[in-house]
C-alpha cells in the first residue's frame, strides 16, 4: 500500500470515529467534545469545556454522516 493511500484510510478511520462519537464543537468557545463527554446539569447539556449552555453544531450529521451545517441544537 502506497503512503498517499495509508493515509486516506487512516483519514477515513478517523472521520468514521468522529462520526460514531458524534464529534461537534461549542457554540460558545468553539471546544471540541463529543455527546459522551457533554455535561447535564438540571437536565440541560452544557459544554465540558467552558460549563456554557449556549448549543453545540456537529460536524458529521446523524442522518448522512456527511459534513452538515444544518445539524445544530
């Protein structure tokens, strides 16, 4: 296997786990974190970075798994 086609697949790999973990960033301090690490507080989702409840966009859409402004809360 070439170098240029190890590292499509190690992007690919990484772009498939970014995907499942559900990677996004914060509105608020633009940290990145995925859905396991969010903190709830009083039934809210806030950021494990900065604490704010401001919202979060994803980078991968659930429904497609395509990069997807769309896809913020």
């Amino acid at each position: 296997m070439s170098l240029l086609d190890e590292a499509r697949a190690k992007s690919h790999r990484l772009w498939i786990d970014a995907w499942g973990d559900r990677l996004a960033y914060c509105l608020e301090c633009a940290g990145e974190y995925i859905d396991a690490d969010k903190l709830m507080i009083d039934g809210v989702e806030h950021c494990p970075h900065c604490k704010s409840d401001y919202g979060k966009t994803y980078y991968y859409c659930e429904a497609h798994g395509s990069p997807d402004d769309d896809c913020e809360r």
